[in-house]
C-alpha cells in the first residue's frame, strides 16, 4: 500500500510553502495587465509548490494528489484567461517540465479531484458545459506534467446529481462523457457517495462500470454513511474488480464521530483503519484534515498494529 497526500502539506506550510490564489472579483477590479501580472506570479508560485511538495512526497515515499488550484480563474468565462497569455509564461512552462522530469526519475503516482461542482450528469445543461470545461482543464494540467493517460493517474470525481431516476441520470452521464477528450476519458474515475439515496458503489457498477466501463473509487467513510444493500466486504470486491488496467487507488478517512455532529464530516487525524483495507493490494488517499501529520500518526500509531496491511 502506498498512501497519498491530498493537495496541502501542513508542514511545508509552516516554512512559508503555500499556494496563492486570486477571486473573480479581484482579477476583475484590476486593469487588464495588472491583473494578468498578478495571476501570473500566482500561478508560477502554485507550480514552484507543487514541484517541492512532490519532492517531499518522494522523500516520505508517498503519492500525491494533486491541488486543482494550480491556476486560479483558469476556467472563468469572462477572464478569458489561458497559460499562452500569461506574462511568466516561458518561467511556468519551464517549472511544468521541471515537475514532468521530477515524476518521470521516481515512481510517485498522482492523481486530481476536481471539486463537487463539477457534475457532468447535471440536469442543467450550463452545469454540464461547465464541468466539461473543468476536466478538460484539469487533463491539461496532467498532460502538462507528463502525467499518464491511464487509470495510474485518475481523475476523480462524483456523479452528485441524482435528480430522475438512475438510468435517466446514467443516460445524461454517459451522453457527456462520450464528448470528451481521450486525455480525460482515459483517466477519469468515479466515487462511491456519502448521503443516503445517492450513488453508492453497487449502482455505479451497474449502471455506469457495466456500461462504459469507469473505475469506481471507493471511499470507506462514504460507504459507512450509504453502504446501500451490500457489505463492504462486497461492495469494495466489486470497486477492485472495475481497475483491470493497474492498483486501484482508493480513499481513507474517519468520521469525527460524535453525537450532533455531521457524520461525514472528515477527522484530523485516523483512530482505525477499515476492516475492507487489511490486506488488500491498493493504494490510499489519505482524506484528513492534519494532512502530513495524519499519514505520519498513522505510520507511527496504527500501521505497525496491523498485521500484514502495509
């Protein structure tokens, strides 16, 4: 098993290692070339992190995932905004390849998860546009850094909508995905869900993984809250048999798990490790809120517990 930060390292953090960002409404209060500047800076800094936490990952023996939030207002409509445009252009495209030779010389595996809006099964159809627009963008960046165009690097996301029923929801889902480009079909992914009445892993297999054949990303916390009519030990058999092409890369997370609190809301750090884990050939996505410092107290707290796992 190899474990996966997502997105943020807390202690790179602390050395004054972070990533920028910048509003619609900013960007927009600024005249052009300003604000073109100051996006430029922005998203060289994302990149300049992103090479030293991948670093850092190497070092721990890690995987990462990747931020979605190397290029902020990349997809914004009325910026109109693309890498060409950008005045530290040739600086960004040079760290793009410093990040491309990086992964090539070890053997990390990363990965992306675009945010929850993006819905390609919406019912509405500026929300499909929308989260077209987002994948497209999001295989650009993997492309950019010499990421594979197979399931080794995903592309996660979830179906949300589930407005009608599932095979009118699977039609608008499947009818989206065959628009797309090779670069984002060949990597893209789908997760089992957390509220009740959603999709849970048994109607994916059905209704999409039978169908066009997507890996499905199982999530032990999101099977705790909507396991559906299966066991884990089923649901998480039918998850490994949909990754035919390389090691599935599933998520792990707890549940803050109190009385009167939302029960899937994530916690700091990991208390147990799931039954459906332990020994089991897959990779890990470590979803806490203490990043780093969750994947250390796990190597230092639970993994030697457990017999056979890691």
């Amino acid at each position: 098993m190899r474990k996966s930060l997502c997105c943020i390292s807390l202690k790179l953090q602390e050395r004054g290692i972070k990533a920028q960002t910048m509003t619609r409404q900013r960007f927009l209060l600024l005249e052009n070339k300003v604000a073109l500047a100051t996006l430029s800076k922005r998203v060289l800094n994302n990149l300049v992190v992103t090479h030293n936490t991948i670093k850092y990952c190497i070092e721990k023996n890690w995987n990462y995932r990747i931020s979605s939030n190397l290029f902020p207002l990349a997809t914004l409509p009325d910026a109109n905004i693309s890498f060409d445009i950008l005045p530290d252009k040739l600086m960004i495209d040079a760290m793009f390849s410093k990040i491309a030779l990086l992964i090539k010389n070890s053997n990390i595996r990363c990965s992306m998860h675009p945010d929850q809006f993006v819905v390609p099964a919406s019912a509405n159809p500026a929300v499909v546009v929308k989260s077209l627009v987002e994948l497209k963008h999001h295989a650009d960046l993997m492309d950019r850094m010499g990421l594979p165009r197979s399931y080794e690097a995903p592309i996660n996301i979830h179906m949300n909508s589930f407005k009608g029923d599932l095979a009118e929801t699977s039609k608008r889902f499947i009818e989206a995905f065959r628009t797309l480009p090779e670069a984002v079909t060949s990597r893209l992914v789908l997760e089992n869900e957390d509220k009740p009445n959603s999709w849970n892993v048994e109607q994916l297999y059905e209704y999409i993984y039978q169908r066009i054949n997507i890996p499905i990303t199982y999530d032990n916390l999101h099977f705790e809250c909507n396991p559906g009519r299966t066991t884990a030990k089923r649901a998480i058999d039918l998850a490994v048999s949909t990754w035919t092409t390389c090691r599935p890369l599933f998520h792990y997370s707890d549940s803050i798990g109190k009385t009167g609190v939302n029960r899937r809301a994530h916690a700091d750090k990991p208390s147990v490790f799931p039954t459906e884990y332990q020994n089991l050939d897959v990779d890990l996505e470590f979803e806490f809120k203490a990043k780093d410092y969750a994947i250390e107290h796990f190597e230092q707290n639970i993994q030697n517990k457990i017999s056979g796992t890691c």
